[in-house]
C-alpha cells in the first residue's frame, strides 16, 4: 500500500463535499460515523485517520446505486 492510495480525513471530506454537495461537518459527524460507511484502514488517533482509497471509490459507487 502506498501514501497514493490512503486518502485523510480532510481528503474523503473533500471528495464527498464536492460530490454530494454537503458541508464538511455532515461528512465528518455524521457519515463517517454511520454503520455503512468505510472503516479506517489506519487509525493514528481519534482525529488523525486514513482510509484505502478503493474503500471510499467503493463507498461512492454504492452510493450511486442506491440513488
């Protein structure tokens, strides 16, 4: 796994925000606290996360499909 394929907190918030038209604070407090979305693949601290890129890509095409 390299550093190009771990997205941090900021960069799914900004992902999602861009593509959902949300504000950050819904991302970060609400979806990424829910049952469905992707678990951290790297968990440093309770504010410092990484996750697998092919996570949130996976994420996002359920997302899409359920729409």
């Amino acid at each position: 796994m390299t550093s190009t394929d771990l997205m941090n907190t900021a960069q799914v918030a900004e992902l999602l925000c861009s593509i959902f038209g949300v504000e950050r604070r819904t991302v970060t407090e609400r979806w990424m606290k829910s049952e469905g979305f992707p678990k951290p693949a790297i968990v440093v601290s309770a504010r410092a996360k990484a996750w697998r890129r092919s996570d949130i890509e996976a994420y996002l095409s359920a997302q899409r499909q359920e729409a």
